[in-house]
C-alpha cells in the first residue's frame, strides 16, 4: 500500500455562533483529518498508486456546526471529505 500526502492550505468552518467552543471545533476538524487519512489510505487511489493529488478547493456545506460538534460530527465530516475526493479525483 501507497502513502499519499495530503496537505491542506488551509479550513473554514462557516456558521458558528459566537460562543461555539473553537477548541471543540478544532479537536472534530483534526479528528477528522485522522479519519479521512485512514481511508485514503484503504481507498482505490493508493490501491492504484496515486502518490499526490492536487485539488485547488474543496468545499462541503452538508455538515451544520451542532452537527461537526456532535458526537459522530467528524467521522461524518471524514465521509464527506472522502466521498468529495473520490467523486473528483476518480
């Protein structure tokens, strides 16, 4: 199996409220990074030995902020990430 390296310039996360915990925020996003990573690593693109994908942005709104807080907000966030990718990189 293949690595592929992954590097993000940069996250939004739009529609918080002003008391929204940043840290949680924070913790869901990275939490779902680790995620994504697992899968990409099980997925056909480093199955097909893709080392490096370039894609200029990436943007979901399918995911409210109660929900990317939830207990389940950042494996939903992996999936969609990951289905994002697929969709445009295969």
């Amino acid at each position: 199996m293949t690595e592929i390296a992954v590097r993000i310039d940069s996250i939004s996360v739009l529609g918080l409220s002003e008391d929204a915990d940043e840290k949680a925020v924070q913790r869901a996003v990275q939490d779902a990074l680790r995620k994504l990573a697992e899968r990409l690593a099980r997925s056909p693109l480093s199955r097909s030995g893709v080392k490096e994908l370039a894609l200029e942005r990436l943007s979901l709104e399918a995911i409210s902020a109660d929900e990317l807080l939830s207990e389940r907000g950042a494996e939903r966030l992996a999936d969609e990430l990951y289905s994002a990718i697929l969709r445009r990189s295969l």
